[in-house]
C-alpha cells in the first residue's frame, strides 16, 4: 500500500475514533463534525483503496455513525437520509463496477452485499420510526431482483 494512501487512512481511523470519543462524551456537534470529516475522508479515498472490503466498511461506518448520532439526538428524519445516502453511495460504486470492470467477481460481490446491508439498514430503520419516513423510492440492491423499489412513507 501507498505510503500517502497509509496516512490517510490512518487521519481516518483517528477521526473515527475522536469521534466516538466525543460522542461518549456528549459533545454531539464536535462528534458530528469529525463524523462528517470521516465520510468525507473515506468517500474521497474508495476509488484508491485496492481493497474493496475495507474500503466499503470506512463509507459504511461513517455514514452509520452520522446517522446513529442522529438517531441518539432525536433526529430520526436526519437519520434516514444519511441512511440513504449511504445506500445511494454504494449503489453507485455497484453500477460502476459492473460497467466497468464486470470481470471483477470479488468487487462486486462485495459491493452487493455491502448494498443488501445499506439496504436493509433503512429497512430497519423505518420500521422503528415510520412517522419519520420518507416518501422516497428506494432502489433495492440488484441481488433483491430487478425494478424492486420500496416506498417509504
């Protein structure tokens, strides 16, 4: 790995964690701010990392951690919409990947199940609060069949 491309997932890791530290601590803006700077961080670095797993899980985290905090601050509708950005995010780097490297089994494997959790995530979340769902589509991911849409309401 590029030595450049080390620091910056270490700069991540570290966000990660001031994060959650001030999280703990209830500082929420500060630990929203780092969470932020954390998605930023990791969405700026995927198209970098070689390894697609560990690229996946550094969006994941940041955008669950934003949408928990959001959640703990009684911000459900907040929570939902970073929910799906997460999942749009991935859905995106799916579609890419398979029209650009279809060969690539491992990527794209790991990109579906990583749109099936994103996915199922907001599944989760808007039976937990459906007064605070949304009327939006959301697309399914591709192993869910084709043209399955949910609606949240």
């Amino acid at each position: 790995m590029d030595k450049q491309l080390e620091q910056q997932i270490n700069h991540w890791q570290d966000t990660i964690s001031d994060g959650n530290r001030f999280f703990t601590l209830r500082r929420y803006g500060d630990a929203m701010r780092l969470y932020e700077q954390a998605r930023q961080l990791a969405t700026g670095l995927f198209s970098q990392w070689q390894d697609t797993e560990a690229a996946i899980a550094t969006v994941v985290i940041s955008y669950h951690n934003q949408a928990d905090l959001y959640l703990h601050i009684n911000l459900a509708t907040e929570a939902l919409e970073t929910l799906h950005q997460a999942h749009t995010f991935v859905l995106k780097t799916l579609d890419q990947a398979q029209k650009t490297e279809p060969e690539n089994d491992a990527r794209i494997q790991q990109l579906l199940q990583a749109a099936n959790r994103t996915y199922f995530a907001i599944m989760r979340h808007q039976q937990r609060y459906p007064s605070d769902a949304q009327d939006t589509l959301i697309p399914a991911p591709p192993s869910l069949g084709a043209g399955h849409t949910i609606t949240m309401q």
